[in-house]
C-alpha cells in the first residue's frame, strides 16, 4: 500500500462552516474524477478483508464515498458485514448483518435503512469503515454532527475496540479539525492515492 500525500493546506475553527465547505467540495467532484477515485478507494479496501472477520460498514448517502464494491467482494471472500442500527433516542450504534434480500429493511433514520437481523455492539467488531466530511491530519474526523460514532466507540473504551478506518476522497482531509476531548481518532485513512496509517496517540 502507499502512503496517501500530504493533508490539504484548510483549516478552520468553526465545524459548521467546516462542514458546509467540505461536503460542496466532495460534491463538485466531476464524475469521471469521482468514479476513478472510487474505485481506486475501494481497490485498496479490498486489502483490509480477512476471512471470519466481523467488518462494519455504512450506508452511503447523499454523496459520502460508496463502498459497494468492497462489501461484495467481502462478502464474497467470507468475512461477516456489519450496517449501523439507529435506535429511537439513543446514540450508541448497533450493528446488524448486510441484508441478503431486499425485504430485511425495517425504516430509515436520518434517511439511512435499518434493517433487520442480531445485532452486536461495536466491539464485536474486528474493523470499522466509519463515514465522515472531513479528516485532520492527526486523525480527528468530522462526522455529521450526530456524535453517534463517537458515542458508540466510547462504550468500547474498557473492551477491545475494533480498528477504525476513513474511507474518504483527498478533498475531504484539512490539516485540522475543531475536536473536542471525547473525540475519537481512526486508525488510518484509505483514499485515492493511498493508505495512511496514523501514529498512535
């Protein structure tokens, strides 16, 4: 695997301006440019599965990175794929089996589909593709603004916590975020040019 190049130049203080400024960015993204990116991403995820492995995923929305292609293909090769499960008025996540058949879909929240199966906490989890906007250079990501990840792998501070990876488009990444203490830093970053693994803190 490479290692990605250096974190853009951007920097700000405010999330929300943050936010607004990275999601246009990854939705300027000419398509061509997108689809090769994409499937370089997922090309390079495709490293990171083993066989029995329990793997969480998310689903894609709006335009968040897509990673169709990895999940089939870990399917394929036997490891276990894991969607995020939304529970009303609750933060921490739960996991539920990638469905096999389109009648497993219960509802949608924040218009991502719940679907239905047993569910496991995070730290049943051996790797975690985590959706984000925005990425630092330390590792820090900007997520939605919902604290559900955050919330959910802070459950898993006293257990084994599954290794965390950003699969995101180099426009995404700044050189830093605004994070608070209980933020959670990923364990490394797959993009376009590369794989980038960040020093433990």
């Amino acid at each position: 695997m490479f290692t990605a190049p250096p974190f853009s130049s951007r920097s700000f203080t405010d999330k929300a301006h943050l936010r607004r400024q990275l999601r246009q960015l990854r939705k300027n993204l000419p398509k061509p440019v997108r689809q090769k990116a994409e499937q370089r991403i997922n090309a390079l995820a495709k490293k990171t599965i083993k066989r029995g492995k329990n793997i969480g995923v998310y689903w894609a929305v709006g335009s968040e990175l897509c990673l169709h292609s990895f999940i089939q293909a870990a399917l394929k090769r036997g490891a276990n794929i894991y969607l995020p499960y939304i529970e009303r008025q609750q933060k921490r996540l739960w996991f539920t089996p990638y469905p096999q058949h389109s009648g497993s879909m219960k509802t949608k929240v924040h218009n991502i589909p719940q679907y239905s199966g047993k569910k496991i906490r995070a730290h049943r989890l051996h790797t975690l593709f985590v959706p984000l906007v925005g990425l630092d250079q330390q590792g820090y990501r900007l997520g939605q603004g919902g604290g559900y990840y955050d919330c959910t792998l802070a459950a898993c501070q006293h257990r084994l916590q599954p290794k965390i990876i950003a699969a995101a488009f180099a426009c995404q990444t700044v050189q830093k975020v605004p994070y608070e203490p209980h933020d959670y830093r990923v364990n490394a970053w797959i993009g376009e040019y590369g794989y980038h693994r960040f020093q433990a803190a």
